[in-house]
C-alpha cells in the first residue's frame, strides 16, 4: 500500500451491467472491469467490479459512482412508505397535478399519486402569494399529524406548503415540530428543497426525495461503510442527473439530485472525449443491456434541463442532463401482438435471466439474439456467457415466437427485429434534435454502452448524420463519466419580477448568496478540486405565457439590459419571432457551483496496442443480404489504422458493426471514427 494513494475509480451500475474504470494519476494506466450487476443489493457488484479490476480500497484515492438505485426504486414504486404534511385544503395538489391524463384520447388510463391520500394530512397553516402569513401555524396539529403518520409505520416525511417558496418560515417551523416526533432524519422540506413556485411540481419534487431517501441513503451508507471495512480513507463520491458529483452526506438530504446520474455520466464522457477528438456537437446514444439513452451536446458542453419528467405525474424540478429515454437495450424482448405488430421492449430480459443466447433460462427473443443469428455477434465470445452460445435454441424460439406469427424465416425475423429497434431509437434521436430546432447532420453520432456501436452506423444512415465516433471503451464509457465528472451543487430561487422593475441589486444579492451557499458546500465535502468556477441562468418568459426560457447570465454583477437583450436573441433564435413589445419576466434565478477536479488523460483508455490484420471472416447479414465480413480485434487497431466496410470489430465490452462501403479509421486517441457513406 502506497503512502500517498493515486488510483481513480469510476464505478456505474446499470440495469444489467456494473462497469469501473480505474485511472493512475501517476502512469496513466487504465484498468477495466464488468461485471454482472447484482440486483438484490448493487453494492456486492460494485465490490466485485473493484475486486475483478485487483484495486485494494486502500489504494484508492477517489471513488465516484453512479448509480441507478434511486431511479429504480422510482420507476418500479419500491420506495419507502412516506407521508405528508400540507396546507389544509391542498392534499390533493399531487394528485390533481395539471390537469391532463396518462392516455390523452379515450376515457382510460389511470394514475396513484406517489404518496396515497390516506397518508396526506392537512394542518391549519396560510401564506399569501406575496409571503404574508394568512393563517397562523397551528403547531399543535403539526405535531398530531406527525405522530399519527408515524404510528402508521410511515418512515420518511414531506412538508409542503402552499406559497413556502415566497417565505418558508412556516415549513421550517413545522420541520422543527414534527422533527422532535420523527425516529429518523427522513424529513423533506419542499422549500429548502426546492424554492420555485409552482406548487404541484415542487410538492412532486419533495415527495420523490422523500420516496427515494431513505433507500439512497441506507445503499450508499453500506457501499461506504463496506469500502472503509476494507480501508478506503477518503470521500465516497455520488453522481448526480446534473452531470456533477456529490458526497453521501449531501446524496443521502437530496437524494432526487441522483435520479438519472448513470447516464448523465454517459453523456459527461461523451462530452469529454468528443470533445478531446475534436468534436463539438455531438449526439450521444447510449445503448446497454435495458435502456437506450440519447443526449445532446452543443459547444462540448451536454444540454441541462429542469424540467424532466419521470413518468406521467412525476415531474422533476430540480436540474438534469436532457436525456430522452426508451426501453430498446440488447435484453429488450421482441414479441408479436395480438394484432400481429411486431413490437420490441420496453420490457427486458435484463440479467436474469437474460437473453435467450445466455443459458440461463430464458425464453423470449431480444435484440441480443437477434443479431447473434444475424451474425453480428460472436457466440464464442459473448460477455458473461461460459462457453458457445446456444444459436439452435435462439434459432428455434424466434422462430416459433416471432417468424411463425409474421411468415418469416429466422433470419428474416431476426432481421425485423433489429429493425424495428433501429426505428424507435431512431425515434428518440430525432426527439431531443428534429423536434427542438437541431439538425442531426450538423452532429456526430457517439456510440457507446454494450450495444450501442453495434446500432450506430445504421441509425446514422437513417438521419443522415455524416460521422460516427466510439470511444476505445465504449462499454465503460459511463463509468469514465463518473472519473470526469466535477463536483456540482445547483441552486434556484423564485422572484417573479418583471424585467423592467426588478431589484437588480436584489437579484445580485440572491446570486452572490447561493454562490456563497455553493462554497460552504464544496468546503463541507472534502473533495480534492483545483478551481472553483460558477454559472448564472435565469428562467424567464414573456407575461402571460406559462413556459420558461433559461438564458445565461454573464456574471453575477450583471446589468439590466444586457439579461434584457441576451433573453430576446435567445427567444428570437428557439422561436424564430420577436417580441419586442411584451414585457419580460424573472421568473427565477439559477446557480451552479462548481468544483473543478484535476482532469485525466485518455491516452491509457486504448491500452496496448499490437497491430494485425483481421483475425478471421464470418458471415454477417446486412441489408444487402449475406455477406463474408472480416474480423478484427480492438486491440490490434493502432492509430491511424483505416477499415472498408463491411468489418466488424470486437473488444471485450463492445462490438462494432461496420456497414459495406463505410470507411473507418483510428483517431490519435483510439476513437473508431466511421464516416457513412452517401450521407
């Protein structure tokens, strides 16, 4: 054990997979790990990852994961039984929502708000809309209500009250009654949380913390008591949606700040290394075994919104990485319905069992089998399957599930299948680019995650993006993600001014204080950072509109007319109209803090390399029919070494297909960059 620790680790857990990188600040060295993602509890595989990868925790200097606990828990409704103290007269604010419907057409669909009704109790408390006390506190009921809510077996609490954002002196209040009744530090405040207006999403927005925390909190507290067991000294850090990273302290208060965080660290490493090979503007699309996710990255930096929703009546007000999601992974289960459509996902064979190639008990075609009885994948070779893969089986049951319902061949079905998932990804590329004002064709593609390379050139071909880049690793590239990542704290406050009668000096004032709030942060969390650098945005629309536009603000001490004439060339370039002659609105304020750490060298991602010619040929079906394709190995690529396709290329985490006639070549730093043809 070194006296002076140097080792970096980044650690993602995905649906089917736990990846780790491990960086040596002082050789630049890279080690690699994946492993079976343990459902049951993610900590035993981010262990084993470490284990697989021969890093003592010791010898770590720094652990950044990302993790998709919190999401799950979410998504799948496995959260902790919560409670909430509200208003009287509002309980039904999370319910009631906005008004629309799961299904817009048809009287079907139906919704459950996260925490039940019975669990919603209403106390005698008012604020007006201008902050002033309507209604006193009644901190007798306050107390009531907490102690009932806790002889229910409720283990986490939300406070939200009505106008809290104006002045949240009553929710801090009630906080202190009911803390003094409350087993545990489960308690959300929405305001201390969230101080924006909009009742209904920020009441949405303290009930998913209060969902999520006690399951983030209990996860990462053993993952970090386990890595201190075995001698880890230092600062577990926590990925964020934002693309930041965190201490436990800080995840375990605002554990909705993890939602998303595995991709967002995606995409952060798609930024970074795009960025590194001279890409800009880039599209990211991260295909693994269960989820395909697609970012947007303009001007190297990835697109962040605070505006995400995480299924019908679950809006997320707190700031994320844009990141469009669908269910189209390698274990996404492809089925006929009763109406004879071939559809593919959003359900997914996962790890277990997975993918009908593996062995281990599963029955339902995937997008996996599919291109392994396409012959784009190696049945040799396939990560995590002992031994030859089953192709007789995976024959047999696409087959009987999907070719005898549809009058195809297996290997027409199997070439369905394939397309159909291509179509949809297709889909949510065009979402986050077509339909916000994006050319695709002014992008690069960036495949990464198990699968993605394997896709990429074929959805570039069909949005008629010109070139595709993947990374050396692309199947670790969002535990790279982690390693990039800078620590990050975010930070709003409502004003609702008009621009022209706005306090300017106020408005300085709340930037500089939420600047002065990042700092404390950043100091609390004893994380090593070399620079500490801060960003400024406002929210703000027109009066009378209900949708924000977020504008930069330059620098804290900003003048009236420069927010003024950056907010009307921002809505002239997203909507292509001016108008000059509505007044303006701040709706809120927004700053971002962040923690610079040292940045690392791609250099060691290639690893080394022993240049060869291809390793052998095998039949691979392409839109053209059967084709004899020749083999290669990553890691007989150097640089400047250039491909004619068709080719396939193998790694340990990642195969990428290579089209006829497409040329690829080798970047200085290892990247795969395909150029398609005709586009």
């Amino acid at each position: 054990m070194t006296s002076s620790p140097a080792l970096l680790v980044g650690v993602d857990v995905g649906g089917t997979f736990t990846d780790l990188v491990l960086f040596d600040e002082a050789t630049g060295a890279v080690r690699v790990a994946k492993v079976p993602t343990t459902v049951a509890n993610q900590a035993n595989g981010v262990l084993a990852a470490l284990a697989e990868a021969g890093a003592a925790p010791a010898d770590l200097k720094v652990v950044v994961h990302g993790t998709t606990t919190a999401t799950n828990a979410l998504l799948e409704r496995k959260g902790a039984s919560t409670g909430l103290i509200t208003t009287r007269g509002f309980r039904d604010v999370l319910e009631l929502g906005r008004r629309t419907r799961p299904t817009p057409y048809g009287l079907k669909g139906t919704f459950e708000a996260l925490i039940p009704r019975e669990l919603r109790v209403e106390v005698s408390e008012r604020m007006d809309a201008e902050g002033q006390v309507v209604t006193p506190l009644a901190e007798d009921e306050v107390r009531r209500a907490a102690a009932w809510l806790r002889e229910r077996g409720v283990e986490a609490l939300v406070i939200h009250f009505i106008h809290s954002y104006v002045n949240d002196a009553h929710e801090r209040r009630a906080r202190d009654v009911a803390t003094a009744e409350w087993p545990n530090p489960y308690v959300t405040v929405g305001a201390e949380l969230l101080p924006e207006y909009r009742e209904f999403e920020r009441g949405t927005t303290a009930a998913i913390n209060g969902f999520v925390q006690p399951v983030i909190d209990r996860y990462l507290r053993r993952l970090a008591d386990e890595l201190r067991r075995q001698g880890y000294r230092h600062e577990l850090l926590v990925m964020q949606g934002n693309g930041g990273t965190m201490s436990v302290d800080v995840a375990a208060r605002h554990a909705v700040n993890t939602l998303m965080s595995g991709p967002a660290a995606g995409v952060k490493a798609a930024a970074f290394t795009a960025l590194a090979a001279g890409h800009a503007n880039v599209i990211s699309c991260d295909m693994g075994g269960t989820s395909f996710d697609v970012g947007v990255i303009v001007g190297g930096a990835p697109a962040v919104s605070a505006d995400k929703e995480m299924g019908y009546g679950l809006p997320v007000r707190v700031p994320m990485i844009d990141i469009h999601t669908i269910g189209a992974g390698g274990g996404s289960i492809a089925r006929v319905s009763s109406a004879g459509i071939l559809q593919v996902g959003p359900e997914s064979a996962g790890a277990e069992p997975g993918p009908i190639a593996y062995g281990r008990g599963g029955q339902e075609p995937t997008i996996t089998d599919a291109n392994l009885l396409l012959g784009r994948l190696n049945p040799d070779a396939l990560l995590g399957v002992k031994g030859r893969a089953r192709l007789d089986e995976v024959r047999e049951i696409v087959d009987k599930k999907i070719g005898a319902h549809l009058s195809l061949d297996p290997v027409a079905a199997a070439a369905a299948i394939v397309r159909v998932a291509n179509d949809r990804m297709a889909g949510a590329i065009r979402l986050v680019s077509l339909q916000r004002g994006r050319d695709p064709r002014d992008f690069v593609l960036f495949a990464f995650g198990g699968a993605g390379p394997l896709h990429a050139v074929a959805l570039a071909r069909e949005l008629a993006i010109p070139k595709v880049l993947v990374p050396a690793r692309p199947g670790i590239t969002s535990a790279l993600g982690c390693l990039v990542a800078d620590v990050r704290h975010d930070f709003v406050r409502t004003i609702n001014q008009g621009l022209l009668r706005m306090d300017v000096s106020e408005a300085r004032a709340i930037l500089a204080a939420q600047i002065a709030e990042g700092r404390r942060l950043l100091a609390t969390e004893s994380v090593e950072t070399e620079t500490v650098t801060v960003q400024h945005h406002a929210d703000m629309q027109f009066v009378g509109q209900t949708h924000v536009l977020t504008v930069p603000i330059a620098r804290t001490d900003f003048a009236r007319e420069d927010l003024a004439e950056t907010f009307e060339r921002a809505y002239r370039e997203r909507f292509g109209v001016e108008l000059r002659e509505m007044r303006a609105l701040v709706m809120s304020l927004r700053t971002a803090v962040i923690g610079r750490r040292r940045a690392i060298s791609l250099d060691g991602l290639a690893g080394v390399v022993t240049p060869q010619g291809p390793t052998g040929t095998r039949r691979v079906w392409f839109d053209q029919g059967w084709k004899d394709t020749p083999i290669y190995r990553r890691e007989h690529l150097a640089v400047g070494a250039t491909l004619d396709g068709p080719a396939i290329v193998e790694q340990l985490d990642a195969t990428t297909l290579i089209e006829p006639a497409d040329h690829a070549r080798v970047d200085a730093l290892g990247n795969l960059e395909i150029t398609i043809r005709g586009v």
